[in-house]
C-alpha cells in the first residue's frame, strides 16, 4: 500500500510527477489563448458571458462586475470564452437566444459587430499564444544567453550522404537552398526538417566557394527528454577544436530580437512539418496527444522549472499554429469566413457555413481521435 500511494503522490510519481505537470503546461498555454479572445474583444466591446478553462461541469467559479463568469470546468483539456449573443462555445449565434437579447446586449454581441473585430476577436487566440513564446524565450536569452559553434565540418561519417556529396573535414557551411548559416546550429535546424529533400550547400574550402549537393536522410536520435525522435541528417561532425564553441549574451532589447527570429522559426518548423506530414513524409508517431504531453511535462518537471516553462513555449506555438488552421471550428476556419464576408460585402449562408462547419468538426474529430491513438496504441 505504501508503494502504492508512494507511486501517485512522490516527485516521480504519477500525480506530481506528470498530472501536475502537464496541468500547469495546459492550464497556461489555454488560459493565454482564451485570454487573447477576452482582452482583444472586450476591447472591441462585444459583450463576454463566460471565461472557462476546461469544458463539460463547472467545479467552481465566479462573477465580475460586467457579468462575466470565470470558472474552471471539468474536463481539462481546452477552454473557451463565450461572448454575447452565442449559442455554443464556437460563436455561432442563436437564433432563438438572439430574439430575447436586450437592445443594450444586442449592441456589443458578437455577431453584431463589425467583421474587422470579429476577425480581431478571433486571431487574438493564436497570436497571444505566439506572443507567450516571444516572452519566454527572451526571458530564456536574457538570463542564460546561448551556446553557438562554427559552422564547421570536424569529420564526415563514411558512407553519408555528407561523404557522398564530397564533403571534406575544414569545410565551412556558408548557406544552403540560399538561406545563409551563421552557426552549426543554422546548419542542424535547416538540415532536421528536410529529410528526403535534395539540398544545395555552399561551403567554404581553401578560401574558395564550393557548391555541393546533398539528400538528408533520416536518422533516430533521443531529445533532451528523451523521447526518439527522427530528424534528416547529413552526417556531418563538429567538434571543440573546429567549432569553438561561446556563450552569446544578450541585453534585454538584443534578446527580445532573438526570442523573436526563435518564435518565427518554431511557427516555420510547425508549420512544415504539417505539410510534410500531409503528404505522407514524416514519421505520425512524432504526433501526440494529452497522453505524449503529459509524458513530456513530466520528464521536463525533473529536469527542472525552466525547462517545463520552454516546454510552455513550444506547446504554445503549435496550439497557435493548429488554430490558424482554415478548418472550422477552429480559429482559422472563422477567418476564412470573416475574409468571405469582408470581399461578398455580405455574410456565408447559415446553410453554407453549417454544412462546412459539420466537415470541419469531423475532420478535427477525426485529428483527434489519431493522436489519441497514437498515445495509446499506435507507436
């Protein structure tokens, strides 16, 4: 019975160990987007009915002084802000509940208001979870600053597509597909993501510029969480010699522009990752669900805080980049709509926009349900 209890409630254990953990990243990567919602629309002064983090019962909660009830609901898994004049938590509006709204509720509900600040209302989500990132890590850089090396080639592993190419030890990447690489952790970023892809390098050899070509292949690596993960590789090696390795610190402005130029390339590896796995070129088990983040938070806990705040970040820009999604109901499929209305000059048909919003809730079920059982079953 004692290791029993001593399982669920020690630092390692299940309770602390991970359901802590992975409640505060959720709680607050949610509790950032939904507060976009709320802050940018009171702004715009649409009325807000409810603030919620979690769906399905309310355990407890209270009334402000504009009417708003703020609560912390049962199912901890998301949230919502429901505004004036709404029928569900996706903003779609009520006829019937419409016809009994004062004259007063009527001017700041939601579906009365202009489109500019509907579609403001709507991005405020997504982008708040973008900008809890840029906090984060210009934080990060301003306290702890960052390691860089040269970008070096110390060695090249026999048989690689490095060695293939003709890459010499001495080489010095200078760019590839264009992009110019100032460190060797340029050279890794661009390199992981684009496995299979045909690459053009240019490197510097004997003071002249060489151009090589070079296709990453996919190699099996463990993360500092040790998850596996499988990233393109060339086969490349660096070293303390060649690489030089320094500590680069940052003032508070200087580290604000980096946590920026960090923000831009996380939402960029998102974002083509997504379209890489559309098409049937990324492992689906790098794709999980509350069972997988849970696990991340609890081997980031026992890392330490600072690394559970970054896993904050990083979760927070892919639930930024998921919501831009054009799909209904999520916050992009709003926009495609809100971006409709702006042209025709008029609203989508309820007929249209139910039928599409019924595909779009499949589809995100469907999302759902696959990484559910990736947690569970599939890898």
């Amino acid at each position: 019975m004692i290791d029993f209890l001593t399982s669920i409630f020690s630092t390692n254990g299940l309770l602390v160990g991970t359901i802590v953990p992975f409640l505060f990243v959720l709680t607050v990567v949610v509790f950032v987007h939904e507060m976009g919602h709320y802050l940018v629309g009171r702004w715009c002064g649409i009325g807000v009915k409810a603030f919620s983090i979690g769906f399905g019962p309310e355990l407890f909660g209270f009334n402000d002084r504009h009417g708003t009830r703020w609560k912390l609901s049962a199912i901890p898994l998301g949230g919502y802000v429901k505004f004036t004049g709404d029928m569900s938590v996706t903003s779609t509006p009520d006829p019937e509940s419409t016809e009994h709204l004062s004259p007063e509720e009527l001017r700041v509900a939601f579906h009365t208001q202009p489109v500019w600040k509907r579609a403001a209302t709507v991005f405020a989500g997504p982008l708040f979870n973008f900008l809890l990132t840029i906090a984060v890590f210009a934080v990060m850089f301003s306290g702890f600053g960052r390691y860089v090396m040269e970008p070096m080639v110390a060695d090249v592993r026999s048989d690689s597509p490095a060695a293939i190419a003709g890459f010499q030890p001495g080489d010095r990447f200078v760019s590839i597909d264009g992009t110019q690489v100032r460190t060797f952790g340029d050279v890794q970023r661009i390199v992981s993501g684009r496995a299979g892809d045909e690459l053009s390098f240019v490197v510097r050899r004997d003071e002249e510029e060489v151009t090589l070509t070079a296709t990453p292949e996919l190699l099996e690596q463990k993360d500092a969480l040790g998850n596996t993960v499988r990233i393109g590789a060339i086969g490349v090696i660096n070293d303390q010699e060649m690489g030089q390795p320094r500590l680069i610190e940052f003032g508070p402005l200087e580290a604000l522009g980096e946590a920026v130029g960090e923000t831009g390339y996380v939402i960029y590896r998102t974002g083509q990752f997504l379209k890489r796995f559309v098409a049937g070129r990324e492992d689906r088990c790098q794709l999980g669900g509350p069972v997988k983040i849970a696990d991340m938070a609890g081997k980031a806990a026992q890392l330490g805080f600072e690394w559970l705040v970054q896993l904050v970040a990083l979760l927070s820009v892919g639930i930024g980049v998921l919501n831009l999604l054009p799909i209904p109901p999520l916050d992009g499929g709003h926009l495609v709509f809100y971006a409709i209305e702006a042209v025709m000059r008029r609203p989508v048909s309820e007929r249209v926009m139910d039928a599409v919003y019924r595909v779009g809730l499949f589809a995100v079920l469907a999302f759902m349900g696959f990484v559910f059982w990736n947690d569970l079953f599939g890898c």
